[in-house]
C-alpha cells in the first residue's frame, strides 16, 4: 500500500480510532521490534557497540525502509 492509499484510509477514520492508530504507531516507534533486537544481540557478539551507536544504526535502518 503506498502513501496516497494510506492517507485516504487514515482520514476516512473516526478520530478514536485515529487516535488509536497514532498511540500505536508511537508505541511501535518507540522500542525496536524483536527482529531488530535479535538483530542487535548478533550483532553486538561480532561487533562491540555503544548502545547508541546500534540505536542509531536502527534508525538509519528505518529511514532508509520507511522514508
């Protein structure tokens, strides 16, 4: 689903359930998924990092993904 879609669907929604889509969002934003946590922990093993520095490298991963 591209972005035009996505917009049309999230303003045909009731503002409670845009509210909920929006709380959910920055919940799922705010803690990496357990893919990327499986991910850091591997690459934590090969690749000694700050916890910084990995939480900068998922970021970079999400822009990249998501624009």
């Amino acid at each position: 689903m591209g972005i035009p879609e996505l917009t049309v669907k999230l303003q045909t929604l009731s503002p409670e359930d845009y509210n909920m889509v929006v709380m959910l969002v920055d919940r799922l934003a705010g803690r990496p998924s357990d893919i990327l946590k499986t991910a850091r922990k591997k690459y934590l093993k090969k690749n000694p990092m700050s916890m910084d520095e990995i939480d900068e490298e998922i970021e970079k991963y999400r822009s990249e993904k998501w624009g």
